[in-house]
C-alpha cells in the first residue's frame, strides 16, 4: 500500500471514530429526554422501533450521561 493510501485511510478512520463519539455524545442527551416523556414499555418500544436500539443500550447510555 503507498504512503498516500495509508494516510488516507488514517485520516478516513479518524474522521470515523469523531464521528462514532459525537453521535454517541448525542445519544446521551436525546435518551433521557425521551424517557422523561415515556415510562416502562412504551419508552421500551420507542427505544427499539425509532432509535433501533435494545432497551439495554438505551439503559447503559443513560447510566452513562449521569
């Protein structure tokens, strides 16, 4: 592999995990906002049919944001 290819490829994943970080950053916020306005099952359902997330995710991320 050039040299050029390698930085290009190290910068593509760098920009990647700023990404995958903001994004998670987000989720932290957003999810208990969300759950504020939903309790038990139907914050569940919400979590797994909008977000696609398992309710656990969503249980880890809010532990997570405290």
């Amino acid at each position: 592999m050039s040299p050029a290819v390698e930085r290009f490829l190290r910068c593509h994943a760098d920009r990647i995990r700023r990404q995958c970080v903001a994004s998670i950053i987000e989720i932290r916020k957003a999810v208990p906002l969300a759950r504020h306005y939903l309790s038990g099952a139907k914050f569940q359902a919400w979590i797994e049919t909008e977000i696609g997330l398992s309710a656990r995710s969503a249980q880890k991320h809010m532990r997570a944001a405290k």
